[in-house]
C-alpha cells in the first residue's frame, strides 16, 4: 500500500516508525514531515490545508490510505474531502473532531450522556466568566474552548490567576479559540492517558500512558505540550480500564454514532482519577505528543491494520498486542520553550543512538547542509523500553546525556510519579 502521512512532529515520526515495519507498506510519503521522518519516508513540500492540493497528490502518486497526525486537520474537515474525494483516511470528520476542536461541544456530550466530569461553566463574554470565577473561587480552571496548541488551559491558583486567564481568552491571545471560554472545577487527583480506536461503532482499548504538563521538574513551571511520557500508567488498573470503557469511552461512541456523526479514528480520553472514581477532563481525537512515541514502542502488532480496521469499520475482529516492557519518553526543547525560543541551533549525537530497545524520535528538527537543526519548541523525544520506569527511565536520560546540544534543556523527572509509587 501506498500511504501518506500527514504531520511533523514526534508523534508523527513514531507513527512514521511503527508503519514503516508493516509488511504491506509499499511507499510511505509524509507533508511536511521532518528531518527524523526523512530516514523511513519521502517528505513532500505539500499545504495541508490547501485539501484540493491533497487530493491531488494522493491521485498523482496512487495513495490508498491517508493517515492523519494532527488536530488542525481533521477539525478543519481534511478527512471529510478525502472521503468525498474516495480516498480512504484514518481520523475523524470534522463534525466529530469537534470533541477536541471544542470544549464545549465535549461538555455537551458529556451531559448527554451522562459521563463523568468537572463541573463547568460556558462563557461567551468577560464580565460573565469573572463574575463565575469570583463566585466559585480557586483553584479553578480556565480553558479557551478552540484549539490553542496546548497552551490554552490554566490551572489557577488564585482568583487572580483565573481572572487574568480569562482576560487572556477575550482578549485575542488565543485567536478564535479564546471566542469562548469553558470554567471548570479543579479536580484532585491522578491524572492519566487512555487511548482507544474507533470505527464509528466499535472501540478497541489501546494502552494507557501518562504524560507530565509542566515545564520543569516537580511538575513545576507553565503547561507546555508534553515534557515527558511513560506507558502503562501503573493507576490505570484492569478494573478501572473497565469502568472508563463503560462510563465514559463508550457513550461517548454510542452518542456521536445516534446523532448521526460516527466517530471513526483514535479517542484520547485525558482522564482524573480522583476518590469519586475516573472523570473526563478533556478529549482528544488524535494521537497524544509525546504519548504516541511510548505507545508505538510498545506496541506488538502492525499498526498499519489497526488503523485500516477503524477506517474499515472491522475493528470487531481487530486486537492489539503489546510489550510487557515500560516505554519511558524524555522531551528535549529548545531552551525558553513553551515562551520564546531560538531555532537554527545545531544538535549533534543523536544519529548513533538508535538501537534495539532505544528511539530518538525527531519532533522540531529539520537538515541542512548536513546538519541536524533544531526548528521548533519541543525538538527530540528519547524514547526506551525497560524492565520496569526506572530501567526504561536510566536508558533514556543515559542517550539524552549524550546528545550535544547546548540550547536545549529537558526535565530530569520523567516517570518520578510511577517510581514513587
């Protein structure tokens, strides 16, 4: 099969990885992709949001099967004219994106179907919102409703935090995305990752995995898109994977599909385990960055079939095999992320790293004249399987020691929750 793969960052280079190994991969293209994806695919100069471009490309090289990384795509209705067009695609439609392209279109379904959440309020003006907030008091939770690149959800301490949040949102900072504004109540808890696919009907349990927000050790510092992963999250249980499949991941399928908008791809439900049992903070509907890089370490089946299945709608007869090993992933930004930060800056080590058991998947990076450059904010993910998160978290930072690359800085605590346990 002739496939495309649309994206550039860590995510997408161990989708890249995973597919790469799969016996019915013929040639496999990526837009735009980076300098890590370069060594398993041919990179193409294509506008992904030009959709016509698209479709044009994948008849001009014959592709069968588009599979879409990132969340802009799919909210902007990318598989919808795939599908028009008759080329297959894995992700959702633009309707049923809007579980992630929205905050408040999730807490809409959740109280349809009656799914475990934080309490909430929607604004769509400033006075409402800071009247809400100084009702309610804090720690409280600000979240632009749109897509914000990670970076628009604060969790506030103080009222005043909040307050200058939501000033934030209708202020423009975020664009459209801060047009309205979703309140939540802080939850106490766990935090984890669960992932799942879907064919618009069926969903097949993925793995689970946990992610660390913050910038800098001890979970201190500004939310970013991800430092660091670990997978399994040793809090997610059997019995809890069990009650999260049944109060939350599948009326969430089963409410989509009755309103005549099927979700088909993958379901990344960001959850708090708190003493009332698992709640839905978020979704996702692609692939968590850096969650996938430790996924794709694990996983012990052809990813190509499992995401044919959830396009194909046979996920019924699909199952996924995985490792009994701990993938552990250690992000490497560019220093001042997620501020401002520099790019061109040039990284050395890392092309003799890769081995048996150890991945340095390239996020923002890209080759030039022979060099590897740094070109964006989070820039390489070292990625190791081990016995247990402490083996796979010495072999990581052991790689990491190795890479020659003044500029960038990472957290030196990755997988300390689960080593604590």
């Amino acid at each position: 099969m002739n496939l495309l793969l649309i994206g550039s960052g860590g995510r997408e280079h161990a989708l890249a990885w995973a597919l790469a190994k799969s016996p019915k991969l013929t040639r496999l293209y990526a837009a735009p992709g980076n300098a890590g994806i370069a060594k398993v695919a041919e990179l193409c100069s294509l506008d992904v949001s030009d959709h016509a471009a698209v479709i044009d490309f994948c008849r001009d090289k014959n592709i069968d099967f588009v599979i879409v990384g990132p969340e802009a795509p799919l909210v902007a209705g990318l598989v919808d004219d795939l599908d028009a067009a008759g080329i297959k695609s894995f992700g959702p439609s633009k309707a049923a994106a809007q579980l992630e392209g929205s905050k408040a279109f999730t807490k809409g379904v959740c109280d349809e179907a009656n799914i475990p959440t934080a309490g909430y309020g929607r604004f769509t003006s400033e006075a409402p919102a800071l009247a809400y907030v100084r009702d309610k008091g804090a720690p409280i939770v600000v979240k632009a409703d749109g897509l914000a690149a990670g970076k628009g959800v604060v969790v506030a301490m103080t009222t005043q935090e909040a307050e200058d949040a939501v000033q934030a949102c209708f202020s423009g900072s975020f664009g459209d995305a801060g047009a309205e504004v979703v309140i939540e109540e802080f939850l106490e808890g766990e935090e984890a990752s669960f992932f799942v696919l879907s064919d618009g009907r069926n969903a097949l349990a993925l793995a689970t995995a946990q992610d660390h927000k913050r910038a800098h050790d001890g979970d201190e510092g500004p939310n970013t898109g991800g430092m660091g992963a670990y997978s399994p999250a040793p809090v997610m249980t059997d019995a809890l994977v069990a009650d999260v499949m049944a109060r939350i991941i599948e009326p969430t399928i089963a409410t989509l599909a009755a309103r005549g908008t099927p979700f088909k791809g993958v379901l990344y439900a960001g959850l708090m385990i708190t003493a009332n049992g698992p709640k839905l903070i978020e979704y996702n509907t692609r692939f968590g960055d850096p969650e996938c890089q430790v996924l794709m370490m694990r996983l012990d089946s052809d990813l190509l079939d499992l995401l044919l299945a959830s396009a194909e709608g046979t996920l019924d007869k699909a199952t996924a095999a995985w490792k009994d090993e701990v993938a552990l992933t250690v992000v490497m930004a560019a220093k001042g992320y997620p501020g401002s930060y520099e790019k061109g800056t040039r990284i050395e080590g890392v092309e003799p790293l890769s081995s048996d058991g150890l991945e340095v998947f390239h996020a923002g990076t890209r080759s030039e004249g022979g060099n590897l450059l740094a070109n964006g904010g989070r820039v390489l993910n070292v990625t190791a399987l081990g016995a247990t998160v402490a083996d796979a978290q010495r072999k990581a930072y052991e790689a990491v020691a190795k890479i020659d690359w003044p500029e960038g800085f990472c957290r030196t605590d990755i997988g300390w929750r689960a080593i604590a346990r």
